[in-house]
C-alpha cells in the first residue's frame, strides 16, 4: 500500500471556525509533511515531523497547528485564517532516516476562506 | 541557499515524439539528490525519477530519462514517446544530504500533449 489518504478533499471556512485537516499512512513511514500549494506553484514546505515529533516549522503562522498522534496520523488544526491562506494542502510522508528517500503525496485538501 | 530553475513555464509536444524539459539548480554541496516530480490536473503529485549527485550515470526510468550534468548543475528530463497521460505540471526538486527533510521545488513547467 503507497497511499497517502487525506479527508477532507473539500473545505469551505470562514475567518472564525476552527477545522482541522486529516492525513493518514500505512507505509510504515516515520517522517509526514505539510506543503501548501497555491495554483500553479510549487508546494511550499510548512511542518515536518519525525518519529511524531516536530522537527521543523517553516515560521508558519500560528493559526495554523499540527499535530502528530501516532507514526500513521497527521493532522492539521485551522483557526481564524485569512482568506490568503485559500489553498491546496498537501500532505506526504517519507521513510525516515535519509532525504533520498521518496516523498509520497497524498491527494490534498482544497481550503476555501470566505 | 539552494535554488531550482525551471525556465520554460509551458511545454508542448505531440503525442509519441520526445520533449526535453529543463531544470538548472545552484548549490555548495557535494552530497544531494535532485528530482523530477509529476502532478497531473487535479490529481496526486508522484515521483517520476531520481539521480544521486555521487553517481554520474544518467537515471532512466522506461520512457523517463535524465541528462545530469554536475558541472554546470543541469538536471533536464527527456520523455520519450509521449502519451496524453504525460500532460501534467512537472516539478523539479533538490534535496541536502544532510539531515535535512526540506525538498526545494522549481517553479514547475507545464506539459501539454497533443494528439
């Protein structure tokens, strides 16, 4: 199993709602990522965790949290965001242990701030 | 810092001839491994080839072939025979060899494949 799962596929928000975005793996991967994509952009590296600990924050706003429970969970927990941060979200997760390992993306999360 | 350099925002090519799409990249090290990643409309990004900077052997992958140039920090990939299910935004990515998770992407290049 490659597959990175990511629910939901679709969110509409406003300024004031808190949501939270959900990506699971059964790889067996110890390293999971957050990117940010907006249209016709590269993704844009926001969290990494290794082994369910945070290992770098790319100075993303605090409005945005994440969380690790376990080594097949990631979350992405969204509070008062702007409508800039209207986006697609990636998730992916790699073996950990060496950078040429490959990243497996999942299908994204497509963010609407009203 | 690293940068990738992808300088042709679009491509077209017919469907069975072969397209050659450019990625240039700046970097200090000697330890790191470069990518070349794939992300059909509305659909999962996937890897679709990968070269270690230590070995000068060109990686291929059936239709999907890379000439790296080390020297001048060229990494260009050729599609051979083209098919419609090539078209897709293609990134390409550099990534330390050291302990360092953080791939930087190019700004990507669009493939149109026409019948």
């Amino acid at each position: 199993d490659t597959e990175v799962t990511q629910t939901p596929k679709h969110l509409v928000m406003g300024m004031t709602n808190k949501k939270s975005l959900k990506c699971e793996q059964h790889m067996g991967h110890r390293a999971m990522y957050w990117y940010k994509q907006k249209a016709k952009k590269p993704p844009e590296l926001m969290f990494v965790y290794s082994y369910e600990k945070l290992s770098i924050n790319e100075s993303v706003p605090s409005r945005f949290s994440p969380e690790c429970p376990n080594s097949s969970l990631l979350n992405l927990h969204l509070h008062a965001l702007q409508p800039e941060d209207s986006a697609l979200y990636l998730c992916a997760s790699s073996q950990e242990g060496h950078p040429s390992y490959e990243q497996y993306f999942g299908p994204g999360t497509r963010l609407t701030v009203t | 810092a690293q940068t990738v350099t992808q300088s042709q925002p679009e491509m077209s090519v017919q469907e069975a001839e072969t397209v050659t799409l450019s990625c240039t990249y700046d970097t200090s090290e000697s330890d790191y491994y470069l990518f070349w990643y794939k992300q059909p409309p509305s659909r999962q990004m996937i890897l679709v080839i990968r070269q270690e900077a230590y070995k000068q052997q060109n990686a291929t992958e059936n239709r999907f072939s890379v000439n790296f140039q080390k020297a001048a920090k060229s990494f260009s990939l050729k599609i051979s025979d083209s098919q419609l299910g090539d078209a897709a935004m293609y990134f390409c990515a550099y990534i330390s060899g050291g302990s360092n998770y953080k791939l930087t992407f190019g700004k990507g290049t669009l493939l149109t494949v026409n019948p």
